[in-house]
C-alpha cells in the first residue's frame, strides 16, 4: 500500500467517529502523493504520521452561570497542531456543533493555510459547543472569562496565539483578552483581533472577506476578467460574508443573495449592505428582517436554495459541507464559473469533483480565506515591534499576500503537473514548507 493510503487508513482507525477530521484529512492526504514519491526521505523519517497527529490537544470543563442563576457546563477545547514554522494560529469558534472532530478538521487546514500567508505562524484551533445566540452580554462575559480561566496556561505571544471565527468577534475577543490580562498581568499580542484602542490592527475585521475577494479579482484578472457586472451569490451574513460583499460591490460586481442559518434572502437590484450589517453587526438579529425593509427583495426559509439561484461567482462564507454534490451541480448547471471559499471546508468531496470535472475556477478554503490569519500575523508584528500600521498600509499588505497565494498556488500546480487544480496546488505549497521545517527539527 501506498505511503499516504497507509497513513490515511491508520488515521481512520486511530481516530473514529470524527468524519470532517477524515474528510479534510483525506482531500489533503491524497493531493500530496507526488511530494512524498518526490521525496522517499519523507516516509523514513514518519513525517506524514507526524503531520496528521496534533502536538497537543486540550480538552477542558467550562462552566458558568447564566442570567437566571443557573449553573451552565460547555466543553472547551484547543487543538495545537503544529508549530515547525512558528507559533501555533487559529481561531476560536463557539457554536453548538463543535466537538473534537471540527476542531481537528480546522486545524489541520490551519496548518498548510497559515504557511501559504508566508508568514512565520504555525497551525492551531479551538473552541466551544457554547452557543452565543440569544445570550445577554452579561452571560457572554461570564463564558468567555471562565474559559479563558482555563486556556491562559497553555497560550502566549510566542506560544500560541488564538484568534475569532464562528461565534467569536470583537465582543468576546475583548472579554478573553481583559481576563488573559487579568490573570497573567501582561498586555502582549496573546489574541488577534484586538480592538483598535488595544493592540488590534487596522484591517483585521474586513481582512479574510477583502483577501476572499482579491484572490479571487487576481484569478479573474489572468483570464482577462473582472468583478464588474458579475452576478455573485454569497453564504452566511457574518464577519466573512460582510465584508467579502463589499469588497465585491465596491469592484463593480452584484451580491443577490446572502443567508444565516434560518435561510436566505434574494435581492435582484443587489443587497443593500447598511441593511444587512444594522441587522447583523448591530443588532444581532435575524436575515429575515431584511425582506420587510427592502422592497422587492423576498425571504425564504432554509439554507440550500440559495445554490439554485444562478450566478457567475459563489462565495461560500458560513460553514464546512454547505455546498454538497447536488448544490454544486446545479451551481454549474447554471453557469457559475469561480467558486471561492470564504468559510472553511464548505465543499464537500463531491462537491469539489463536480466543480472540478466542470472547468470552474475553484480556489480551495486554505488559500481563498487566509487573508484574515494573515492580517492576525501582521497584528502580531505590529505588536511585537509596538507600532500600528495605517489602513492604507495594512490592506496594501494584505492585497499582496492574497496576489502572491494565488500565483504560489499556481505555480505549484503546474509544477506537479496539475495546471489550475488549485487543490492540488494549495496542499502542495503549504505542505512543503512546513515539511522542509520537520525535516530540519528532527524527530520531534
Ligand atoms: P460568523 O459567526 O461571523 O458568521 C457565521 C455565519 O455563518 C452566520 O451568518 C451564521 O448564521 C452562518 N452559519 C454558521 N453556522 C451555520 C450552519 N451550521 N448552517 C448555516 N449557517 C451557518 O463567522 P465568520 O464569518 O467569522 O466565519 C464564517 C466562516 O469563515 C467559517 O467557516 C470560518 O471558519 C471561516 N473563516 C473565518 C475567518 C475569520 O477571520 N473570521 C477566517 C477564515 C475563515 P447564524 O448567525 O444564523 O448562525
Ligand atoms: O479560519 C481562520 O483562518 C480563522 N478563523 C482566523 C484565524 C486567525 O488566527 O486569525
């Protein structure tokens, strides 16, 4: 048996019941056959089996007392995966569905991610089933000061570094760091996504929906195109979808449609962004609202069928497997041509296949949405050196990083012999630096 179906099959067995951990694994795994054939030093020295093990997983007890007085326990995790090209990154997500698996999944993404940013960041996530939604701000406080009672020992500024993702924005990043500073008395770059007053960067909000977008504007500009005049259909209403709207709106392009996790609204004069950032940013509330306030626009209930609405570009940006083998089929059938992911791991296999056999441009979730960990690292050189960047200066950054993915991403497909199978080019060019990396530190 194959060096990577032996490492694939014993990953399988040594972790069941952790499906989206087996999915990313597997789509990974079987991309990097011709490094490792390339390489035979790789196999002697268990680097795949050492790839695929976290260096360290922590699994705490969260508890905590809501508004009615009562006595709430959430499981708390942080997955450090790798730190051969630095210091573990990744975010924290809060949401009911999250258990070991999820958090697996994600990091092992992080890992090849974080290295396709260029910048020195290993790979690391983590998290709670804790479900933000509906809960006072007394009792989001309360969540994240005993969770962080916990997670302070095992992070740092040179350690490991959390960050947002779903269910963590600016309020909760807040309410970690004041207890992080609180119990360890040191204001250092410990998370990303600080607000401005306290070490956060300019950019670092708008930063994976801008970096979505000028990965995929660089994919457009080499086959001669633009955003301009695109029909593009976005997932999710969150930090991602927000601001990958307005990046492609301010490119020229139409949003139409954009959703929570309740269902969809359709908007055919283009979505009114203020409408939506009241209802999500500010508010909090529910996407349906969006329907009375516009006119002309309608609601409808249920996440998949917004995938039926035709477009040219899709942009995935709310969660693994939302586009599955029947949703990318009729995404293709009716004639989209670039798919983007924003979230991470939003096509399933299938899905991907389907994309792929049918000549779309598909720009996998590592590549596609590191904008935002890449501006985490710029906020962490920012702290480290105790300067703050301009706007201007930060998205200049940004704008490169995204440019240069794309074309790394590139150039190593057409290297292996895979021209614009950006899967393929994605796995490759993160793996073999942080392969490089392991092969220098030894056995360890
Ligand atoms: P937010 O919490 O800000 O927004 C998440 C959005 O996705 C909401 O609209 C939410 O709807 C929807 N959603 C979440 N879970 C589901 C579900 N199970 N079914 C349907 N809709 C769902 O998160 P982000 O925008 O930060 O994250 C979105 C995606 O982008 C995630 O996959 C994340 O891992 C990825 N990502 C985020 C980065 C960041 O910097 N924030 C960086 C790179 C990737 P509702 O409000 O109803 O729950
Ligand atoms: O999936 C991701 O890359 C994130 N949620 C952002 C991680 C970070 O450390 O900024």
């Amino acid at each position: 048996m194959k060096y990577v179906e032996r490492v694939l099959k014993n990953l399988k067995k040594q972790n069941p019941n952790e499906p989206e951990f087996h999915q990313a694994a597997t789509e990974i795994l079987t991309t990097l056959a011709p490094v490792v054939e390339k390489h035979p030093e790789y196999e002697a020295a268990g680097l795949l089996e050492r790839f695929v093990e976290p260096e360290r997983v922590v699994m705490f007890r969260v508890p905590w007392v809501d508004d009615k007085g009562r006595v709430q326990v959430n499981k708390g995790y942080r997955v450090q995966f790798n730190s051969a090209i630095g210091p573990y990154k990744g975010g924290l997500r809060f949401h009911p569905s999250v258990n070991l698996s999820i958090i697996k999944f994600l990091g092992l993404e992080q890992i090849l991610k974080n290295s396709l940013t260029g910048l020195p960041i290993g790979g690391g996530k983590g998290g709670s089933n804790f479900d933000p939604k509906g809960k006072s701000d007394r009792e989001i406080m309360a969540f994240c000061q005993s969770f962080m009672t916990e997670l302070f020992r095992h992070i740092g500024a040179d350690t490991d570094v959390p960050a947002g993702d779903i269910g963590v924005g600016g309020r909760e990043i807040g309410f970690l760091f004041g207890q992080y500073k609180r119990i360890r008395d040191e204001h250092v770059g410990v998370l990303t996504g600080r607000g401005l007053t306290y070490g956060g960067s300019l950019v670092r909000t708008e930063a994976t929906g801008y970096g979505l977008v000028y990965i995929t504007e660089e994919a457009l500009k080499m086959r001669g195109d633009s955003f301009k005049g695109k029909t593009v259909v976005i997932s999710g209403s969150g930090n991602v979808a927000i601001y990958a709207c307005e990046k492609a709106q301010s490119l020229g392009a139409k949003v139409v449609a954009m959703y929570d996790s309740n269902g969809y609204i359709y908007d055919a004069n283009g979505i009114k962004l203020d409408v939506i950032k009241d209802i999500k940013e500010v508010r909090r509330a529910r996407i349906k609202e969006y329907a009375n306030l516009v006119p002309g626009s309608t609601y409808t209930e249920g996440c998949k069928g917004i995938w039926t609405i035709p477009c040219d570009i899709a942009l995935p940006c709310a969660t693994q497997n939302e586009i599955d083998e029947a949703s990318a089929q009729t995404l293709v059938k009716n004639g989209v041509k670039y798919v983007a992911e924003g979230a991470n791991m939003p096509s399933t296999l299938e899905a991907i296949d389907v994309f792929q056999k049918a000549g779309v441009v598909f720009l996998p979730a590592k590549a596609a949405n590191a904008g935002g960990v890449a501006t985490s690292a710029l906020e962490m050189a920012q702290s480290s050196g105790r300067m703050f960047w301009s706007f201007e200066e930060v998205d200049a950054k940004l704008k490169n990083i995204m440019v240069n993915i794309y074309h790394n991403i590139d150039n190593a497909a057409k290297e292996y012999g895979y021209e614009g199978n950006y899967v393929m080019g994605a796995n490759i060019a993160g793996f073999v630096k942080v392969a490089t990396a392991m092969m220098a530190h030894g056995i360890v």
